[in-house]
C-alpha cells in the first residue's frame, strides 16, 4: 500500500509541474516557526459611528506577509481598539510560533504604557495594560517602535474595513469578529459545565405524578393533590395544563431568569414589564409560579428602563390643606429683608398674616432676633386679637430657637414649621410681601 502511494505521489510530481512552487512554500512556511529570526508585526486599531476595527499585517524572517482584518462586536473606545490590535497581532504571532518579534503601531500613548514610560490611570486601560504584558511574556524578545500613521498604511487599511491595499499580489484576507474584549474571560461552555439545581417548585409535583409520593405533612399533601390537576408529565418534562391555550412548560427559577432577559432586552425584547412580560412569558409557552413578582423585580433591575422611564411628579406624600375656620386663630410669620437702610438703621421687614381675614400687621425692624419676634406677637397679636391657636412660620433660626418655643409653649400657641423643601406652604404670608 505504501509503494502505490509513493507511485502515485511521482506521478503527480512529474505531470503537474505547476503545483511544486506552491508545495515549495507551504513547506518553507512550516519551517519558518521554528527558525532564529524577527518577525516583524504592524498593528492599528480604527473607531467610527460603525464600531470598532483592528487591522494586523504580520511579516515572517523569510519576508512572508499575512494580513488579518477583524472587526469587534462590542463598543470601544480608540484606545481600546488600539490596544485590542497589539493583543490580537502577538496572539497571531505566537500562534504561529513567533519567538523575537518587532512591534510597530501609531499609538504613542499604547506604546509608551507598554514600555512603562506612561502610566495608565484609568480602570479599562490598567485591564489592557495587564493582559498585553501577559501576552508579550509568551516571547523571548519584544520591541516596540511608534511609527507615523503613513507608514502604518496597511494597518489602517484594514482596521477602517476598507477593500483596497498597496500590494500587487492577490490575496484573501479572512475576516475575524470578537464577541468580547480581551480583558473580559471567555464564558464557560453550557454543555461542558452544566449545572445542576437542587429541588424546586416542581419537584414535589413530579414525584407524586410519576411514584405517587407524597410529603408526609398532611396540609402539604392535600396542597400537592389539589395543585397537581392542573399538570402533567410528558416526554420527562411537567407542563400546567391551560384552559384555552396549548400547555405550559414549567421552568426552574434558573431557567426563568434566562427567558426573562431574553424576553425583555433580548433581540426581540420591548423592555416591558408587569402583566404585558408576563402575558409574553406565557405566550411564549413557558411557566412558574412566581411570575408576576419575577417580571417586576426585572423590570425594577434594568439599567435601561430607569433611565428612560417616564419620570413622575406626584409628591412624595399626601398633601395637607391648611385652613383656618374662626378669624385670627392662625397666623403666618415671614420676615422680608435686607432692603436698603432707613432711618433708624432698619433693614427687615417683620410680617404676620391672618389665614382667615387676611388681616396684616408688620414692623421695620433693624435686625431681628427672638426677643423681637416675642415682642412684636404680644404687642401687635395677643394684647389686641387674643392668644393665637397655631402659627406658621419658615425655619429661620430666630422661630426655631429654645426661647421662642418656650415662649409658644406657655401661651398654649401650635408652632408649626413649613418644610425648606416647600416654603410655598406658608404662601399666605409670602403674597402679602
């Protein structure tokens, strides 16, 4: 059998002599990993409106070009495409056995914080920063060169995506997408590190179905026997039965969670919430018995439906009329001022305002202190009106001190404070000004 294949390999040889150059260098590229020799890598990383781009043109000792072109499904910034075009090019390059290797991008900022002259400060630059020294460790020696833009052309030209390259030969550039940055780890695989969930919701109601196994609490039993006409079991997996409509598949708690995500900011997600994910979860075919408070609490968690929802302008609690029903039983106080100086020095304005008759007294005062205040209510109210019920007044520190609410206390006077958050509450006396 080995003596016909050799045969038939000569023959091919001999009567296909335009196949040994190809054969010729196929073999030398094979021989080129393993030759003392510097390789030399061009890398650029581009961002537009469109995304982000990463061209790597690699060049072998021997002269041998391969060009790479890859394209980043994820937002990032132009240092971070730059960044992700080094880690990609010395990933390519060791790939294919590269051990010296030159450098050469038109990022001086990556290029420095790589050599260590610049000092990267932000958090997804230091994550950068970190795995492309880890990559450049795979390498007996690496140097790395900033050049200008211009002669970085070809790099460019693959990271912009664009078709046309300043080469005379023919060659077929593959197009490679990343799902996730390179400081981001790869996912683990589903089929290789399943998880197992322990009991849920539906494992009572499988084992009574299947074994006809009950827990040995007599309240739970008659529960499990009452809920389990509504289910059945079909191909190992429960379905609730529905009136109208084909039948549910149930889910466990982990399972819920991935549908709702899906269904809620997925491709064809809406961002809803409420009744209208839970009517989609079930149109979907999928059930569990805590729906409802599922689909609030992810709707409450989405980042995109607490920046865009509609804001609202309901006060935070109840609002409280004010009314006064017998004339000079309440009062406002407002004090008004700095105006310019009057004869005497007085500045303030010292105001008290009747809720029911809109009765008004004031006095130009030249400063105002609690003494004041208690003068002025027992010469201008309570001496000519009688003994006020209630008094509204700001949070000024002349209302709000030890005195003046010893001195309401005695009098049997409510002393009652308008929030800073809504001064308006004390409006009577604010429209008299």
């Amino acid at each position: 059998m080995a003596i016909k294949s050799q045969v038939l390999a000569n023959f091919v040889a001999e009567f296909s002599p335009g196949v040994l150059p190809g054969l010729e260098q196929e073999v030398r590229l094979r021989g080129e990993s393993k030759e003392e020799g510097e390789w030399i890598l061009h890398v650029d990383g581009s961002n537009n409106v469109r995304g982000a781009g990463v061209g790597i043109v690699l060049t072998s000792p021997t002269g041998n070009t391969t060009s790479r072109a890859v394209r980043c499904n994820f937002k990032a910034t132009n240092n971070e495409s730059e960044y992700e075009a080094l880690i990609a090019g010395l990933t390519v390059a060791h790939q294919m056995g590269a051990e010296n290797i030159q450098v050469f991008s038109d990022s001086q900022l990556i290029i420095n914080q790589v050599q260590g002259e610049y000092q990267a400060k932000d958090d997804s630059m230091i994550q950068y920063l970190a795995v492309a020294q880890r990559v450049i460790k795979k390498f007996k020696s690496c140097k790395l060169t900033q050049i200008p833009r211009e002669q970085n052309s070809q790099a460019d030209t693959l990271a912009n995506l664009e078709s046309a390259l300043e080469t005379n030969s023919q060659k077929s550039i593959p197009l490679l997408v990343l799902q996730w940055p390179a400081t981001m780890e790869e996912p683990p695989s589903e089929e290789v590190s399943a998880v197992e969930e322990g009991e849920t919701w539906m494992t009572p109601l499988i084992r009574y179905l299947e074994a006809d196994i009950l827990p040995e609490d007599r309240s739970e039993a008659r529960k499990i026997k009452k809920h389990a006409v509504r289910y059945c079991i079909s191909r190992e997996k429960l379905y609730r039965r529905s009136f109208s409509g084909p039948y549910l598949r149930c889910v466990t708690p982990r399972e819920a969670s991935r549908i709702l995500v899906e269904l809620h900011e997925g491709d064809c997600g809406s961002h809803s919430s409420g009744r209208s994910l839970v009517l989609r979860a079930r149109r979907a075919g999928y059930y569990w018995p805590t729906m409802a408070a599922d689909t609030d609490r992810q709707a409450n968690h989405c980042d995109q439906c607490q920046r865009h929802a509609p804001v609202s302008k309901l006060p935070p609690e109840n609002l409280k009329s004010i009314s006064s029903p017998l004339p000079f039983r309440k009062w406002g106080i407002y004090i008004v001022g700095k105006f310019p100086m009057a004869p005497g020095q007085k500045v303030f304005l010292l105001i008290v305002t009747d809720y029911f008759s809109k009765w008004v007294e004031a006095e130009a005062l030249s400063r105002i202190t609690d003494l004041q205040i208690r003068k002025f209510l027992w010469t201008y109210v309570i001496t000519r009106v009688g003994v006020p019920h209630e008094i509204v007044t700001d949070n000024g520190p002349q209302v709000t001190s030890h005195n003046f609410k010893e001195f309401c206390k005695d009098w049997g006077i409510k002393l009652t404070f308008a929030t800073p958050r809504h001064p308006q509450s004390n409006e009577q006396a604010e429209s008299m000004n």
